[in-house]
C-alpha cells in the first residue's frame, strides 16, 4: 500500500517542530523524534527517506536530542511510548535503537541518512550527507524517491555472480587423520 499520506506528517512536522523550535519543549522535541525513528521501520523507502528526513530537520533544530544516542539513561524512569502526551513520556530514558536496524536496510539512501543520524547528523566531514540529499527538505525526498511508477531509485543493481574457481572432487577432508577416521566408520 502507498504512504502517500505521509506528505501530510511531514507538512505537519515542519510546522510544529521546525519553524516553531522557540515553543517545543526539548523534552516533546526529543519525544517525537524517537517517534519518527519507530515509525520510519514500518514504512515504504521513500516514505522512510522523509522520516529520517524530518527526523534530521529536528536534530538540528534541537541539538540536545544528541541524548537519545546515547545508550545511558538521562533521568529517572521509563521511555513510555503510548501516552498521548509526547511531554510526560520520557524520551530522555530511551536510545534510537531503529537507526541501527536501519542503517541494514534494502535501500541504500535510507541506509546513508541512518548512518548519517546515528553519527549525530553532522554538517561536515566524513559523516556528513551529500549535498543534493543535505539540501533538500523532507517532503522533495519523498517525492524524489517514490514508488509510484513501481521502480525503485536509485536502480538496484544485479547481484554478483560468484563462482568458485575449482571444486574439490570427492568426499576429501583436510586432516589426513580425520578423513582416515571417516572412511573406516562407513566401510
């Protein structure tokens, strides 16, 4: 099924978490991040590539999201994922385990911004995105990389054949003794 609807969130997203960054609280801020990287596994690439995306946007907006990379807990309690208030849930007690299942996804862009984001999202170096991913909103991503015409971009490449260059003839083990073994117990 399509994820056309998720141009939506990321209008939405943008709204509320980007422009309006003086009213989010960095404990909503970190709250809907881990949000967005949960949702980001269950969805299409290009609907993925927007998430992540967004998820980026918001990083930068509120660098002390850099917590959630952290695998130590920041406060006390439990990261609370089904309360309706993002606030009260505490996101500073979870980690972005998602980025780490995604950077071993199918598709090499939502491969790329994972890693990218489980790095910190940095603006430069080695870690940085490339500049026609890094200035690009969210919503041209998912536009960019859509299924809708049933291809996939980028172009999935043919997998490699690999041939062995000889095959060894016969039952033959490399230790003498063992093989010696195993011919005396099945004759």
């Amino acid at each position: 099924k399509s994820n056309d609807d998720i141009i939506i969130v990321l209008r939405c997203l943008d709204a509320m978490l980007t422009r309006r960054r003086k009213q989010v609280s960095l404990q909503r801020a970190m709250a809907f991040v881990k949000r967005l990287s949960t949702l980001s596994l269950h969805l299409l690439p290009n609907a993925s590539v927007g998430i992540l995306a967004a998820t980026r946007s918001a990083v930068h907006s509120f660098p002390k999201c850099d917590f959630l990379l952290d695998n130590e807990i920041q406060g006390s309690g439990f990261y609370l994922p089904e309360l309706d208030e993002p606030e009260h849930c505490n996101a500073q007690n979870t980690a972005l385990w998602e980025l780490h299942t995604l950077q071993r996804h199918y598709h090499p862009v939502v491969r790329r911004l994972a890693v990218h984001l489980s790095l910190g999202a940095p603006s430069e170096g080695s870690a940085a995105l490339r500049v026609d991913l890094s200035r690009r909103s969210a919503e041209e991503l998912f536009e960019d990389y859509s299924v809708r015409d049933m291809t996939f971009n980028p172009a999935v490449a043919a997998p490699s054949t690999k041939k062995k260059d000889h095959f060894t003839v016969g039952a033959t083990l490399l230790d003498a003794e063992l093989q010696r073994r195993a011919e005396s117990i099945l004759t």
